[in-house]
C-alpha cells in the first residue's frame, strides 16, 4: 500500500511510520504545520522576510519528524495547513466558547483536518491510507471496519477519533493502538529514535502554556459580569467574562463569601446572555440525561434504543447508558449520573472497546433523583 | 540506487572531475597556509595559485579575491561590511537593493533594516523580474548617504538576468560602492569582472561544481569594509579564519571549468531549456512560464526554467515529481519545509496563489534531452494529481 503517515515529531506517529515501513508499505511521511505563523516582516515597502514566521515549537517538531523519516529513508515533506487549522479548529474553538460551551479542539482537528482534508489530499495524489500515531485500533468487523480502543487504558485516544466515519476509517491505519505507552517507547529506544524520551504532549497544542482562560480572554475580549449562587441568587463576586469558566470548575473563583456549610462550590451553570456563572454545591452538576446533535456513525447507525456504555470526555470512565437515535438527535440516558458535563462536549458511544458513533452535547438535565 | 532525474542544479550541482581531484589531491596535503614553515608555504603556494587562477579567468587583480566560506558569507560581508564601514565614517544609513534578492542579501538588508537603523530603498521590478534602471536613477540622483547598492547579477529563481554593468556605471558614476550577488551567473554568462568593475561580487564554489562551503567575494582592493569575523585577519583584514586549502583549490578548478566552457555550456542549456519549456507548454497547455523569454545571455540564465501551474500548488507538485524519481525545487526559501510565497514572483506583480504554484527546473551540462523528456511526460499527470488534491483539499469545511 502506498501509505501517508502523519508525522508530528513525537514517539508515537515515529513509531507508526517505522512499523509501517517494516510492513512493507511504501510510506511517506508528512509533518502537518499547524501552528500560525505571525505575520508581518519589520520592513515597510520591501519583502517580508520568511524570518517572521519562522516559528519556534513547530520548528523544532518538523525537525524531530524529519530525522525519524530520514532514518527511515522514507520522503518527508511539510504541509501547511494552519490556515484550514485557524479557520476550522481555532476559530471554533473561540466561536464555541462565545457561546459559552466547551470545545474539544483535537475532535475537531480530527474532524476536519487530519482525517479530511489531508485524507482526502492523500487520496487525490494516489496514496491508500494515512496512518497516524493514535492509541486505537481499526480493526476489521463483519460490517467492514471498526473503531477499538487502544489497549493502554491511560493512553487510549479512541474517543477523539469518534466522529470518523466508516468512509474515513476504511483508509485509516492506526499501527500503535494495539500496544501500550511503555512498548512504545522502548520500541522507538531501540529505533535509537532520537525523540523516544520526548514528553508526551497534554496541552492543547496552540495553548502551549495550558492557559486556556487567559487564550480565550485574550480573543474574545472580556464581558464581565457576576458570580450568583445557586437557588438563593445571591451575588458572591465578579468575573472577567463567562467564556473563561468551564461547568465543574473549582478553583479560581476568588469568591469572597464562603458557602455556609464550608462545603466548595463549583461552577454549576453558564449564561452568555446576561454574563452570569452560577456556583453551587457538587451535586448540582450531576446530569443523568444528554441530548447531543451533530451525530455521526463510525459503526452501523443505531435505530432502536439500546443499552451501551457512553464517554464524554476524553480521559473519562464509560458509563452505562440507554442510547435512543430514533430521532435527530441522540438521546442519551446514564444509568448513574455524570458530573460537570458541559454543552459543546463530545459523547462516544461504545459496545464494549468498539466505538458506535458520537455526537455533541446540547443539552444536559436531572431527571432522576438520587 | 534508483535512477534520478536530477533538474536542481541551482540549488547545488555535482563536483566536476577537475575540481574533485584537485580537492582530493590538496587533501593529502597538511599545513596551516598562514603558518611561516615550510608545510605552511606549501598550502599558502597552493592558495595562492588559485586565488591567481581565480583572478585570471574573471579579468581581476589576485588580491581583490577574499576567500570565504561561501555565498551566504560573501553577500553578509558586503553589505554588511560596507554599511558598518560607511557609516562609521560618514554617518551614511542608506541602502539600495533590488526586491528580487536571494535571502542571503535579502535577510541582512531587513536586518539592518530593523536593527540599525539603515534606510532601504527596494527597487521595483518588472514583470519579469528586471529593476527598474529609472528608480534606480532617480534613487541615485542623490547619493548622499548610500553605504552600499546592491542588486544580483542573476535570479536565482526565475533566472532573470540583470543590467549589472549599466547599474555598475550608475553607481561609479554616483560614488556609491556596488555590489553584485554572481553566484547564479558564473559559469552561465559572459564575466569579465575587470570590464564590470564592480566593487564587491558574490561567488560561490559548490555552485560551479566546486566543493562545499566555499566561496569567495572580490572585493576592490582599495575598498575598505567593516569585517564580518574578526580574528587572526588571515584575508587581508577583511575576512578572518584558517583558510581551506583543498577546498579553495577544488573552488578554483571550477571556476576554471565554468568560465572556460561558459559559452558553449550556454548553447547546450538554452537548446534543452526551449525543448522542456516547448514539451510542457504542449503538454500542460495553461502552464505559465516565468521570467524572461530570452535566449541571450543577458536575458536570461541558460539553465533556467520556472513554471507556474495554476491550480497547482508547488509543494505537492514537488512531492509528486519526487515519487516519480525527478529532483526539481519550488524556487523559493523553505520554512522548515513550507515554501513560502516567493518573495520574488511577488515581487513581479504575481499573486501568492501563482508565487505558490511554481517549480523550478534548473539543467547544467550534464543534463540529457532524456533528463528533459522525462519531466515532460512526468507532468501532466502530476498536474491533474495536485489539482485533484488542491480542490480535495478546498471542498471539505
Ligand atoms: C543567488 C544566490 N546567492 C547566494 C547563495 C548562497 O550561497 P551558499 O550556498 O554558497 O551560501 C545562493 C545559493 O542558494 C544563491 O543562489
């Protein structure tokens, strides 16, 4: 197969791309700049210098990923594509938080980028599949491909690949799922890959510092408005700007009153409109009923309700649940609640490690009371 | 090793035989040439010799040619050199290039821009990447305060030949101190340095079919610069360094080779060079040839063929041309492998779009109508690929 590997210049897409060659694939690798370049050289009227946007991270990454392919003595090649990146990953990202929900960027970079735009580049030149360095499976099913977890539980990146599609997954190779962290990285020790002690990445990758709130502040500008307490509607302080907060966020409140039982409070609920968080007790994010739009299939569509398990963030616990797709959107009833679940996040639903398909959060509620 | 069409030979070519064995041979020689001994004296005598042979093929005299670790070295010398000098004794923060320099000019200029303070006047081109003798004349109608004009003898990427002996008059004429970039240009047109008689040139070895990182710039003896390294002063005060004596002979025996075969070399490109650009335009009839369509070598580099495809983006084009075992370039300065819009197609009025869809072929004398059959029969279906892959990539949001 004539394989396109999607090389960031970490362990694991290295890793993939020397399993792949020693598959036999004829396997090029290409490194995915996403990271905006700033514009503007010092110069008035002359050429901009590319010095401008000779960028630092990305940079060095390239430059990781370019050594493993060249280890490997496969082509390797650039491609630009922050500008697809600013406008489908970054900007949603800020539009969704202007409307005070939580985005998950990699889902969207998935979505849209990796296993779009560059699938379908990959496919427009010839090539057969894109590979990436995912900890989840493709795995083949009665019905055609399946999406699995990976079988590292702390690694496994099988609810960011769940909005793929059948289409998608049948030119999807995942050549690390079926191994854990560690065998990873002593595989790529024994690559003598130059990268195989780099840290693993956690952030999102254009919030390098981890600072989110102040990213989000920073280009949304601030709307400042009151901190309420849940069911007195008691004024407990100011905030910056509602998009700053997540819903089950703990610290950083700077409330003044503490709550009279001592219990923390948390922030229970966001409203763009009128600028207010409300904060409350932990139970009061328990949510027990989801309803979710934007749903896609990875596997057969589901048309009758059924019992299965649901993940809604990405590193956490499946829960059991009723899943009913009779309608336009996915309803989604947990067998025992969920806390802090915001709108804009991602459900997976699974049967067993095999993802079903997913959809995003619109709505949450309590139905029953514990 | 498979077999490559190998169409890049601006970006580097092979050694010739002459160069490699001199290189070799100089190679098992030992001494430091600044050194008084007699091991010493036998490096110096080889390094003079080739400074010598050097200055003979260009018509100029030995002691203006300072050997250097290259191009790169040379550009910064110059204009770096003459501007610290200029206005360390006059107070002068002038300077006057072209829009259409290599980055090796181009990025001192913006840095002396930015971080001292120098004033820069960018010399518009024309469509086909010529300056604009006007500007250029009304820009020396006042001299004052001009550290350095400099404007490259040849593009690097569109092959456009520029009027470097008119401009060299204008300068003499207005007492400003010029220099020219000729690392495209030897060995591919005409160079008497003696009749130009500019005040610094540009050259590098590995373009010529000499070995790596060295070069030279020659530099009027009875011009004075601020050096770029300081140190043991080892070229005449202007550049410091232990000298490469292998490298600086392989450097000369091929200048030797390029300055000697220039003209019939220039025959043997230009035929190739309409062949490949006849087989394309037949083949990929919306191509777009770049630069000027010139066959004389004041118009044109010889070797040169730079083609916009639109629809295409070059990258992939690249990419696919590699696949099909054919070396060829963008053209343009990589960021980290993303080439960037050519500030020089920019520079001739194309938009980022076309600067974007651009390959450079560039054939030496060792290149075959095989070489150039190849690529013509290669594209096509590279072409309708990239495009397919272009428009992939503008359907799905
Ligand atoms: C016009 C021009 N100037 C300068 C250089 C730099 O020369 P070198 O590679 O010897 O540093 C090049 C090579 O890319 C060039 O084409």
């Amino acid at each position: 197969m004539r394989v396109l590997a999607a090389m960031s210049g970490g362990v694991d897409s290295s890793v993939a791309a020397a399993r792949l060659v020693d598959a036999g694939h004829e396997v090029v690798g290409v490194h995915l700049a996403l990271a905006a370049k700033s514009s503007g050289g010092a110069s008035t009227a002359g050429p901009a210098s590319a010095r401008a946007s000779r960028g630092c991270c990305t940079l060095d990454d390239a430059r990781d990923a370019r050594r493993v392919a060249d280890r490997l003595g496969i082509p390797f090649y650039v491609w630009d594509m922050s500008e697809r990146f600013r406008r489908d990953v970054v900007d949603d990202f800020l539009d969704e938080h202007r409307l005070g929900r939580t985005p998950n960027p990699c889902i969207r970079c998935n979505e849209r980028i990796k296993f779009a735009a560059v699938l379908d580049r990959a496919i427009a030149m010839d090539f057969d599949a894109v590979a990436t360095g995912h900890y989840a499976q493709v795995v083949a099913g009665p019905h055609g491909p399946e999406l699995h977890r990976g079988v590292d539980p702390a690694k496994d990146q099988s609810y960011v690949l769940g909005v793929l599609q059948r289409s998608q997954l049948e030119r999807v190779l995942l050549p690390i799922g079926g191994d854990d962290k560690a065998t990873i990285r002593a595989e790529a020790q024994r690559r003598a890959f130059a990268v195989a002690q780099k840290p693993d990445s956690h952030d999102i990758c254009f919030i390098p510092d981890g600072d989110t709130a102040s990213f989000v502040l920073a280009r949304l500008g601030g709307a400042p408005g009151t901190i309420v307490e849940a069911g007195t509607g008691a004024t407990l302080g100011t905030h910056r700007g509602v998009a700053t907060y997540t819903i089950g966020q703990r610290r950083g409140l700077d409330l003044r009153t503490p709550a009279p039982d001592g219990a923390p409070r948390y922030v229970v609920a966001k409203d763009v409109a009128t600028a207010t968080v409300t904060v409350g007790p932990a139970e009061l994010l328990d949510v027990d009923l989801l309803e979710a739009g934007a749903v896609t299939w990875t596997g057969l569509p589901l048309d009758a309700p059924v019992d299965l398990q649901v993940q809604v963030r990405a590193h956490g616990e499946a829960v059991a649940a009723r899943i009913d797709a009779s309608g336009a959107r996915l309803r989604v009833e947990l067998a025992t609640p969920v806390r802090g679940v915001a709108c804009g996040q991602s459900v997976v639903v699974y049967d067993g490690t095999r993802v079903v398909g997913s959809g995003t959060i619109e709505a949450t509620s309590r139905v029953a009371r514990a | 090793m498979e077999q490559r069409v190998y169409l890049d030979h601006a970006a580097t070519t092979p050694m010739v035989p002459a160069a490699r064995e001199a290189w070799l041979q100089q190679s098992a020689e030992f001494g430091n040439p600044s050194s008084l001994h007699a091991s010493g004296r036998r490096q110096r005598q080889a390094v003079e010799e080739a400074r010598e042979l050097i200055a003979g093929l260009l018509g100029t005299r030995p002691s203006a040619v300072v050997f250097t670790s290259g191009g790169t070295e040379s550009d910064n010398l110059a204009v770096k050199g003459l501007f610290w000098r200029a206005r360390a004794t006059s107070g002068a923060d002038r300077v006057v290039t072209s829009s259409i320099e290599h980055h090796a000019v181009l990025d001192p200029i913006l840095w002396l821009e930015a971080d001292q303070g120098a004033q820069v006047t960018w010399l518009p081109v024309d469509s086909v990447g010529r300056i604009d003798e006007d500007v250029l004349a009304a820009t020396l109608a006042d001299p004052s305060g001009v550290a350095v004009c400099s404007v490259m003898w040849a593009n690097n990427e569109v092959g456009t030949v520029q009027p470097v002996h008119r401009i060299a008059e204008a300068c003499r004429a207005a007492g400003v101190p010029f220099h020219t970039d000729a690392v495209q240009a030897l060995g591919h047109v005409p160079m008497d340095l003696g009749e130009l008689r500019a005040d610094a040139v540009t050259l590098s070895s590995h373009k010529v079919g000499g070995p790596f990182g060295v070069g030279a710039l020659v530099l009027d003896p009875g011009l004075a610069l601020t050096p770029v390294l300081h140190g043991g002063g080892q070229e005449r005060e202007v550049r410091s360094g232990t000298l490469d004596a292998p490298s600086i002979v392989g450097f000369a025996a091929a200048v030797e080779h390029a300055v000697k075969g220039q003209e019939q070399r220039a025959f043997h490109l230009v035929t190739l060079r309409e062949r490949l650009i006849g087989g394309v335009v037949a083949s990929v009839p919306d191509v777009i040839v770049n630069g000027d369509l010139g066959t004389a070598p004041d118009e044109r580099l010889p070797g040169n063929v730079h083609l916009s495809f639109p629809g295409c983006e070059g990258d992939l084009l690249l990419m696919l041309l590699d696949a099909a075992a054919i070396d060829c370039s963008t053209g343009s300065a990589c960021t980290a492998g993303i080439p960037e819009p050519s500030h020089v197609l920019m520079a001739m009025g194309r938009s980022e779009e076309q600067a974007r869809s651009s390959l450079r072929f560039s054939l030496s004398e060792s290149t075959t109508e095989a070489d150039v059959d190849a690529v013509v029969s290669a594209l096509p279906g590279a072409v309708e690929r990239a495009r397919r892959a272009g428009g992939a990539r503008a359907q799905v949001s």
